[in-house]
C-alpha cells in the first residue's frame, strides 16, 4: 500500500522540480538577451554572462542534490551578484523562491524569502530610476501572499497524508476484525452442521443398537432389523461427513434431489417401529427450483427436528409439510408426542429438546441461527400432552 502511495507522490515532485528549472532557465535567458540588447559592448558583460553560464551548470550539477536544499546557496550567492551587476535578473527569484519553500525547513525558507525580496525590491527602484511606492510594497506583499498559500498547502498536504494514514490503519484493522467475525461465524456453522449431521446420526445409532441389545434374546429378528437400520443410518452419516468435509450440500441435495425427494428419503429413514414420518407438499402441483441455501437449511432443520421427535417426544407419527408461497416457503414439522412448554425459562429449547442441549447451544438455537442468515423466522407451538408444531419460514424474492 506504501509504495502504491508513493509513487503519485515522487512523480508530482519530479514534474513540480522539472517546472521549477524550467522556469529559471527561461527567465534566465530572458534577462540575458535584455541585458545583451540594452548594455552591449560593456565591461561587465563577461561577467554577466559568465555568471549565468555558472548558475546553469549549477542547476545542471545540483538537480541530484535539490531535494536536500545543498546547492541552494550557491546558486542564491551567484544570483545576488549577478542582481547586483544587472537588476534586470531580478525575476530569476521567483523559481528560487519556490524552491526554498520546497527544500528548507520553515524557518529557513522564510529567511531566504526575505532575502530574495529585499534584493528585487532595490532591483526594480534601480531599474525605475526614481522611487516608485508599488515597487516597494507589491513584491513583499506578493511574497508574503504566495508564502502563505504554498505553506497552507502543504499543511493540507501533511493532514491528507495523515487522513490516508489512518484510513489504511482503520481498513487494516476492520479487515483484521472480519477475519476474527468470519472465524467465529464459521466455528459456529461448523458447531451446527456437526450436531445435525454427525451427533444426530450417532445418537440414533446408539437407540437402535440399544433396542436391538433389549430384545437380542428373545426377538432376533427385530434386532437384527435394528441393526440394519443403524447400519444403515451410520452409512447415510459417513455420507454427510464427507460432504461436510468438503464443505458442500447435505447428501440428498448433492445427489440432485430436489428439496421434496430429499424430505421423503429423509422421512423414510426416520420412520421405523416407535415412529412413523409423513411427507405432505403444497406447491399447487410445481415446485418451483429454490435456492441452494434455502434448500440445505430447511433440510437441516428437518433433521434437528425429526431428531428430537424421534430421541425425546415419545410420538407416533411426525409430519413435514413443505408450503411453498410467491414470497415465501414455510416447513412446518409436527409430531403427536408429549409437548412442552415452549416459554418455560427452565425447560427445554425445542420439540422435546432436553435441558442438556440447551446447555450446549443447539436445538431451536441452531435453527434459528440458520434461518436468520436467510432473513427467515421460527416459530415454535406446543402443548404438555398435546404434541408439537415447529414452522420455518423463510423468504423468497419476489419475481419481476
């Protein structure tokens, strides 16, 4: 960023030096062919012109060294004589003028203003002859006016430089404070595709083993459906864990399913002997191709939800009904089970969420985390002994 800032910088002075000499030479050789013109022939023509070949060669030799002020002395002394000899060379202060200001501390700068317009001044009253009032108060005032302007732009110079100063520190830092926002958001999303995916798949796996353990002895082949059936979601989970590797859609997306296949695939392993899912869609007969996004994290909150129906709500039968609106789509998830109290303070955070989950931040948490990235909403309606509905709305844009 520094050298990018810098480059404008160093051309500016380049092209401000390169005017600056310019400028010298030009009224140089102005004043040199008036002087030849006017005194031809005189004894202090050699030294005229020897002095203006030697401030050439000092402009020509000291341009290395102008951004340092060394050549700076010089080059006034040579001019003062010269001044002296022919009053006419007067004006060449005017370049030395801004090249003090460029090159010298304040201080410094200001003295040698001072010095260049004395010598003008008694240059222009030999010049005229007689005393003129305008030649004795105009170059001081003119000096003291260009003086004051070059040095206020330099202080606005000096405070842009500043400004640019803190705004890359502030940018370096805002972009420093995104990195730790985005770390933090992506620990989270990490936190909740784990415990939708590879958490609820063990926990299932752990039931169904259990129940197989139960009735191993006197019903084996229930329990070996168990197994297949745990066999078969720990398959489903190594799925998952794949894809979560690599941070792509649930498995039922990424097989091309559309949002209402992978529902009914999700429903089908779900139901089992204690629990029976339903799939319902109300589309009006088209289900028009939703969002990526939308599609994952509707599915995702299908799998929290059926989870908790299935480990804590003891019901029967689940339903997920997929409503699909012009401005919106909304997955409700209902269940027959045993309720709860939605508002308790020490209750659960979900359909049949125990206090252990909400101890670990999943649950209705995660979802709505999940639905507010999508400017969505959710909506939790429950009764002791009366079951549960869970809705997730989340917006569409409107077409045009």
């Amino acid at each position: 960023m520094g050298n990018r800032t810098d480059e404008p910088d160093a051309v500016d002075t380049r092209w401000l030096g390169l005017v600056l000499h310019a400028a010298f030479f030009l009224l140089l050789g102005g004043a040199l062919a008036r002087f030849l013109q006017r005194h031809p022939g005189e004894p202090r023509t050699p030294w005229v012109i020897g002095l203006c070949v030697a401030l050439v060669a000092l402009h020509l030799l000291g341009t290395r060294a102008v951004r340092h002020g060394v050549w700076l002395g010089p080059v006034v002394v040579v001019w003062m004589v010269l001044v002296v000899l022919a009053p006419s060379f007067a004006w060449c202060a005017v370049p030395l003028f801004y090249t003090g200001l460029r090159t010298l501390p304040v201080r410094a700068a200001l003295a040698l203003v001072g010095v260049l317009t004395v010598f003008v001044v008694a240059a222009q009253l030999r010049l005229a002859g007689h005393f003129d009032p305008n030649l004795l108060l105009a170059p001081p005032a003119v000096a003291a006016l260009a003086t004051a302007v070059f040095l206020q732009m330099e202080r606005q110079t000096d405070r842009q430089r500043a400004l640019i100063d803190d705004l890359l520190r502030t940018r370096r830092e805002l972009a420093a404070s995104e990195r730790r926002a985005g770390t933090l958001a992506e620990r989270e999303r990490l936190s909740m595709e784990i415990h939708d995916t590879l958490a609820q798949g063990l926990s299932s796996q752990r039931m169904l083993l259990q129940a197989a353990d139960r009735v191993w002895e006197g019903e084996p082949g229930k329990a070996r459906a168990h197994v297949r059936t745990a066999a078969s979601v720990a398959e489903h989970n190594l799925a998952e864990a794949r894809r979560f590797v690599h941070d792509l859609a649930p498995a039922d997306l990424a097989r091309g399913e559309g949002l209402d296949e992978a529902l009914r695939a999700l429903a089908a392993r779900e139901s089992g002997d204690r629990l029976t899912v339903r799939v319902h869609v109300d589309d009006d007969g088209r289900l028009p191709r939703l969002p990526d996004r939308v599609r994952s994290v509707l599915l995702r909150i299908a799998q929290g939800a059926l989870a908790n129906v299935r480990e804590h709500a003891e019901a029967g039968t689940a339903t997920l009904t997929l409503t699909v609106l012009d401005d919106e789509v909304v997955l409700d998830v209902s269940d027959d089970g045993h309720g709860f109290t939605p508002d308790a303070p020490t209750g659960p955070t979900g359909p049949g969420d125990r206090p252990a989950d909400a101890a670990r931040g999943h649950g209705l948490p995660a979802m709505r985390a999940r639905l507010r990235a999508l400017g969505g909403t959710l909506t939790v309606e429950s009764t002791p002994g009366e079951g549960t509905v869970l809705s997730a709305a989340v917006p569409l844009e409107t077409p045009r």
